[in-house]
C-alpha cells in the first residue's frame, strides 16, 4: 500500500511518537474493555488535539508548496482541512485499535 501525503507529514512529525504511543496503548486497552479506551482517550484528547493541530499546519504547508501556492491561500478551506485531518487520524486510531 502506498502512504499519503498526510501518512508522510504524519511520520515527520514531531508528535510522531505522542500519536504511536496512544495507538499502542489504544492496543492493549482494546484487548481489555472499550470503557478503559473511553477513559484513555479522554485522558489523551489535548496531546491528540495538540497532534491534530500540529498535523493542519503541516499538511497545508505541503499542499501550498506542491501545489505552487501562496502562503496561507488554504485559510480559506482551513474548516474542511481540519475535518480531513481529524478522519484520518480517527482511522489510524481505529486500525490501531483493531491490532
């Protein structure tokens, strides 16, 4: 399987390992109880939240330069970015989950 843009910014990251440590404990939690994820999750949600933001600011970068843009010419779609960020980083914790 090919990686994404966003899988590549996502392994750049600085938040790379806040995110794989979440995944794993997600991991061993899943094997125990959804309700012990509910209270992980909830315990994590800022440093997901810090992730999240961190991984906007990147992907809009990558997008204005790959696609020959001025800077900040995505604020306008900055709503949709953030929407498309969050799916896909509720699917890596979804897959993480599943193990």
């Amino acid at each position: 399987m090919s990686k994404t843009i966003l899988d590549i910014i996502g392994e750049k990251s600085p938040e790379q390992d806040k995110l794989l440590a979440i995944s794993h404990e997600i991991q061993i939690l899943g094997k125990q109880n959804y309700q012990q994820i509910s209270i992980f999750l909830s315990e994590a949600s800022s440093v997901l939240s810090q992730v999240k933001q961190n991984l906007i600011i990147s992907f809009k970068n990558e997008l204005e330069k790959n696609m020959n843009l001025e800077q900040n010419s995505l604020e306008i779609v900055n709503q949709k970015i953030s929407e498309f960020i969050e799916e896909w980083l509720k699917s890596k914790l979804y897959f993480a989950k599943q193990g």
